[in-house]
C-alpha cells in the first residue's frame, strides 16, 4: 500500500527484510505490513489511493496504479483506468 513520507522530503527507507524502497514525491509503495510499521513509528501516513483531482494510471503490464504514463514499477505503459475498463481498446496515443 501506499504511504507518505513526512514533509515529503525522504528519499526511501532500507527495510531489514524488503531492502531499499524509495520513495517517489513523497510517497512509497511499500508491502502492508510495512505500511503499518511506517505509519505507527515513523509518522507516516496512509496514501489516498488516486490523486487528487486525478485518476492517475493503472500499468497493462503489472497491473500498477501509478501517476505517470510510465509505470514506476516495471517501466510498462500506463493507461487511464477508464480505458481499461471501456473495452480492450489501447490507448489512442500509444506511448512509443
Ligand atoms: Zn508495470
């Protein structure tokens, strides 16, 4: 799940069993139970899961939901989420 990183300025953590996870403005993408170890002890706090005023993109290859055409997981290409669901049609402006 996704938390925020006080004051948005933490560039990552290295976590004992997960390694190095960054943090991407201000947000990581981090397993749950480190989500709440975060939120708990570290002053984090739990991400919404769209951003504001945006739907943000959801990766066709791992199935991340991101902000960025770019997938920030695997470096796929993202579409809206509506284009997912509106029918197997691909994105009008394919990323090239
Ligand atoms: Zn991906």
């Amino acid at each position: 799940m996704r938390v925020c990183v006080p004051g948005g300025i933490v560039a990552g953590i290295d976590h004992p069993t997960y390694g190095r996870i960054h943090a991407r403005n201000g947000i990581m993408d981090v397993p749950a139970d480190v989500a709440r170890d975060l939120i708990a002890h570290d002053d984090c706090f739990p991400a919404a899961n769209k951003p504001r005023g945006a739907d943000g993109f959801v990766c066709t290859s791992c199935n991340f939901h991101g902000y960025f055409r770019a997938c920030g997981r695997c470096g796929g290409s993202c579409v809206r989420p509506h284009e997912l669901t509106a029918g197997a049609a691909p994105a009008e402006r394919s990323p090239s």
